[in-house]
C-alpha cells in the first residue's frame, strides 16, 4: 500500500486545488466537518487501495480528517477526560499521563512539519501564535485544556515541536470528593474557606500538576456570594458559579505581544483590579513581579488566593520574596519577609506523590520574621507510614493527614474582627481562647 504520509498530502493537495470553496461556503462547523469527511472519502474511494473495504475507509477518512483538520494522532487523547496530559518531546516521541501512570503510544506524527502544524493549530484556538519570532507560547485548546508549546529555533527542526498539554478536571470538586480521595481533612478546607471568607489571605503552593486550579476553585466557590472576586489567569481555568447571577466576578487574561506597550501583564491587571474595589483578588498563578504588587494589596484589606510553584509551605515564603525582587524593589529582606508573612498569614504545600495521589502536605501560618528565620504554627501535616511498590512498579503510598496545632491568637482576632463567629473560631484556637480575651 502506498505510504500513509504520501496519501495524507495527496488528499490534502486534492482538497486545496478543488474543493476549497465547498468548504469557505459553509458556516456551521458540523458542516465543513461533514463536507471535508465526504471530499477525503471520495479522494480514497477513487484510489487503487490494496486493503480495499468499506471499514478500512472509514478508519482511513477518520485519521485524514483528524491530521487536516484535528490534531493528529493526539485528537483521541485530547478529547479523552481521563487523559491528564500530554507530552510531546519531538514528533515521535510522545507521552500520555492517565490517572497517574505514564503511557507510550504507538501513534506518533506523520513528520517534525506535522508536528509543527497541528502544534501551530492548537496555539492558535487561544488566540496566541508560534513561529520562529515568538518559539515558546502558552495558550488553551479548549475550556479547561491548556498547551504550553516550543517552536523551532528553540528546538531543533528535526524535533517539529515540543509541547505539553494540561487537562483541568472540569467537573467541580466537592468537599466529599476531596475528603474522600485523601487530599485534605474536613476541618483542613472548612479552615481555608474560613480563612478567605474573613478577611485571610492564602497561598497555594505546589508543582504542576499538583492541583492548585482545582483547589482554588473548590475554595472561591464556597465564598460568600455577595463577595466581589477578581481572577487574572494566563489561560481561562477558573470557573466559578455565578449562583443565579448573586456572585460577583470580574475574569481577566494577560496578554503577550512582544511589545511592552500592548502587552497586558498580570502586574498592570493586578493594578487595575484595586480601582475596581474586589473583595477577594486571584492572581491564579504568579511568576514574577506581580508578587510585589500582590503583597501591597494583601496587607492594606485585601483577601488574595494565589497559587505558584515551590517546594514546601515554609519555602514558600521566600519564593514569593524571590518574586517581590524582580520588580527592583529596594526594600531590605527583613522588611519584604515580614510585609510578606502580614499579607499571606496561611500558606498550603500541594504534593503529587509518586503513586499518583494528590495531598496538602503542609498548612501553616506564619506569624513572624526575625533575625532572617520565619516564624510560623504547623496547623496540619499529612504523615507518610510507608512507601510499597507493586510487581508492576506502581508506587503505593500510605500516610494520614494529621492536626499538628492550633492558630495564633493574633490570627484569631483578625477572623473575628472580619466578622467570624466566634464557635466557628473555637474549632482552630487553643482550649482557653475566648472572645472577650481576644483583645487583651
């Protein structure tokens, strides 16, 4: 049988030459798509095809139209829910991530120029572009599934592309399914929502993949609907109910162009979210010199819930000063960490372990900074008893989330004075504390 990648580019060459205004004539997307389907089947049906039958057809059409106008040999994987990721180090060479484990297709690219086109194909349905002047680029292919991609020179020519695809689970999450899949204790989230509800920043950190976009959604979801909620997202992830209209959310993209004068950073969106008074302000994920501004805000009355990448809840904090930097602050470290641990009294560490399980490894709160050490209560740890590995080499993981204290009663004033009932409190102080000694 002739080669499949001379057949691709003979359908393709056929349909360009005389079927292309058939296709610019319709409208609807079901049509086109039905309309392309019917012109390659025909294309094939006139070919001298050594496995001539009707199934084989039909396979054949389905896998043309998936490379001309789908994504190829990772269409199946895309539109797959119980695909986590896809990725992709050259043309051939391709990864997928379902629940956990980490699977090699068969299937690969015709050719690094395939590669190139359909990873050009999925930048460009979140309205962003990569070529040679711009060869690394993150976007979003659909609701929910986002694309980091790179481009040659970056890479070499012969690879095609690279790029990793990311799926946010799109169902919410509820206060059972986390419990219940092991992520976190009741009392450990009713604490966070607790927390953001009065008054009290948080932060989220963690490595991709870890969960951060779905926990930050589970929590600004339980918020009070009367609060107003300003979300800055590089790709739309965030999706919160909008309860009958009663909640208030402003969503915002950034936006690079290459140029400083159009570029929309998520500093300059998280200056423009002060003038419009929110409640709650969500720089999603930070990177860099937002931070600073972030800080600003979390210490003169605004709640913040922010996600962003270290290695444990107590590193965090210096994480965030290495941020605060890149905007070429002057301010000495020991006043940056102490106005950093005032605006992010609570920061959470979000672990994928190695059996594939999700787990809020650490919640604390800072209370202070001195003489270049950070002071901070542990409020919960998840405790590993033991680490197995199954005859497949499948990592089983034992350990428990475990309370390890409670809150300060600096911390337990300000929820208090942010309007938290009091018995609500109770559950994270200390036997002794009492409202009418809060204050003393």
């Amino acid at each position: 049988m002739t080669d499949y990648g001379a057949i691709l580019a003979s359908v393709r060459e056929s349909i360009n030459s005389t079927g292309a205004g058939q296709l610019s004539d319709k409208v609807n997307p079901d049509d086109v798509s039905s309309t392309l389907k019917a012109m390659i089947r025909k294309f094939l049906l006139r070919q001298e095809l050594d496995s001539y039958d009707r199934d084989f057809v039909e396979r054949l059409t389905e896998q043309i139209y998936n490379d001309m106008a789908g994504y190829g040999c990772i269409t199946q994987y895309i539109t797959d829910d119980s695909v986590e990721e896809i990725n992709c180090n050259s043309w051939d060479n391709i990864y997928v991530v379902r629940n956990g484990s980490v699977e090699r297709p068969r299937e690969h690219f015709v050719s690094p120029i395939q590669c190139g086109d359909i990873t050009r194909r999925m930048v460009r349905k979140g309205g962003q572009v990569i070529d040679g002047t711009v060869p690394i680029c993150d976007s979003y292919i659909e609701k929910g599934v986002r694309i980091s991609a790179i481009a040659p020179p970056v890479i070499e020519d012969s690879k095609g592309a690279a790029f990793s695809i990311r799926r946010q689970r799109l169902r919410k999450l509820t206060r059972e399914d986390l419990i219940d899949s092991g992520v976190a204790l009741g009392e450990e989230l009713d604490l966070l929502v607790l927390c953001i509800n009065h008054g009290v920043s948080v932060g989220i950190a963690g490595s991709t993949g870890s969960g951060k976009t779905s926990d930050m959604n589970y929590l600004l979801n339980r918020v009070d609907p009367v609060k107003r909620i300003f979300a800055i997202e590089d790709t739309r992830e965030l999706d919160l109910d909008m309860l009958d209209g009663q909640r208030q959310v402003i969503y915002t993209k950034t936006r690079e162009t290459g140029s400083d004068k159009f570029d929309v950073t998520a500093d300059k969106l998280l200056k423009t979210a002060l003038r419009f008074h929110p409640d709650i302000l969500v720089p999603a994920e930070m990177r860099g010199a937002e931070a600073m501004t972030a800080q600003e805000a979390g210490r003169t009355g605004h709640t913040i819930v922010t996600g962003f990448h270290a290695d444990n809840a107590v590193d965090a904090y210096t994480r965030i000063m290495t941020m605060c930097k890149m905007s070429g602050t002057d301010l000495t470290e020991d006043t940056l960490m102490k106005n950093i641990v005032r605006a992010y009294p609570i920061m959470c560490f979000k672990a994928q372990l190695a059996d594939g399980s999700r787990r809020y490894m650490q919640v604390v709160e800072a209370t202070d900074y001195r003489e270049g050490k950070l002071e901070y209560r542990q409020l919960y740890r998840f405790v590993i008893r033991s680490v197995d590995y199954r005859e497949d080499g499948k990592a089983v993981i034992d350990g428990h989330h475990k309370s390890m204290g409670h809150i300060s009663n600096r911390l337990a004033l300000r929820l208090l004075e942010n309007g938290a009932l009091p018995e609500q409190i109770r559950q994270y102080t200390g036997p002794d504390w009492s409202p009418e000694e809060a204050y003393e």
